[in-house]
C-alpha cells in the first residue's frame, strides 16, 4: 500500500511539473528576466572559476542543465542562488530554464525573420560565387555557417506562445544581451 501511495504521489509530482513548463512565458517573468540579467552577468563575469570552466564547453551545447554544472563544478551554485533570489526567482535552474525560453524564442523569431528574407541563402549564395575566395575556405566558411545553422536550429524549438510573449520585448532583450558582449 506504500508503494502505491508513493507511486501516486510521484507521478502527480512528474505531472504538475509537465503542466508548469507548459506554461507560456508571462509579461512579468520576462520583465524580472530583464530586471536581473545585469546584475547576474556582471556577477558571472567577477568569478574566474566560471570563465576557466566556461572556455571548456564546446559552443554547439548550451542548456539550462549546463549552466548549472558549471556554477556547481566553480562551487559557485550557493552564492549565484542567494543573487538569483534577491532577483525574485526561485532557484538558479529556475533562472536558468527561464534564460534558455527567453533565448531559444528570440533566436526562432530570428530564423523565422532570415528565412521569410532570403537572408541566409543570399549569404551562402555570395559565399559560393565568389571569386576572391579559394575552393577550400569557401568549403571551411560553408561549413562554418552550416554548423552554426544547424545549432540555431536546433535553438528555435520554441513554443508559439513563448515567440508571441517575447516580441513586445525583443529590442530590450537585444540591448541586454549585446551589452553583456560589450563587457
């Protein structure tokens, strides 16, 4: 009778997390984003440990659950978690997770804007008729340019209703991340 009652609970507990990713990005999610990106990223940027640990992983895998293993292998998790509360969230993997969404409908609405203009295939295109560039680097640069597409891709997996929640917000979202680059 145990076992069933444990089995219950825990799949009502595997239930109720799938109903809460569910849930579409709201306006006040994306504004306390926003609000704490400056703060965390000049936080990120003050610990060598996450730089050094940063430099290791390949620029093909980005997710939530790699951010945390770097803020856990630079023993840093404790102390990002007190900052990423004092930004109103629950936990870094909520921070985290919340970063990715934002990210992954920014860069859907990216790929969705360069293929509606031809952008990408025009790029290829100039690289393949130019004459100024050897066979070899023009099959280095295609190569270079399919990898990250396919990466982009495999980044624009994001919900209709996360695209449509982010696009009031998007030149703001823009400024925050290009200013975290400038840094």
């Amino acid at each position: 009778m145990l076992l069933f009652k444990t089995l219950i609970v825990t799949l009502g507990l595997i239930f109720s997390s799938f109903a809460q990713a569910e849930q579409p990005l709201t306006k006040q999610t994306i504004e306390q984003w926003l609000n704490s990106i400056d703060q965390i990223q000049s936080w990120a940027e003050s610990n060598e440990a996450l730089l050094e640990d940063s430099a290791e992983i390949p620029d093909d895998v980005f997710s939530a659950e790699i951010m945390i293993n770097q803020l856990k292998a630079a023993n840093l998790y404790d102390e990002a978690e007190d900052i990423i509360q004092e930004n109103g969230f629950d936990s870094p993997e909520q921070w985290a997770d919340i970063q990715m969404r934002i990210m992954k409908a920014m860069i859907s609405l990216e790929i969705e804007k360069e293929k509606l203009s031809g952008e990408i295939q025009a790029q290829l295109e100039q690289i393949r008729n130019n004459p100024h560039i050897s066979d070899e680097q023009k099959q280095m640069t295609l190569n270079m340019m399919e990898s990250s597409m396919k990466m982009m891709e495999s980044m624009s997996n994001a919900s209709p209703a996360d695209k449509a929640a982010i696009k009031p917000y998007l030149q703001q979202i823009q400024q925050k991340l290009n200013d975290d680059e400038d840094m």
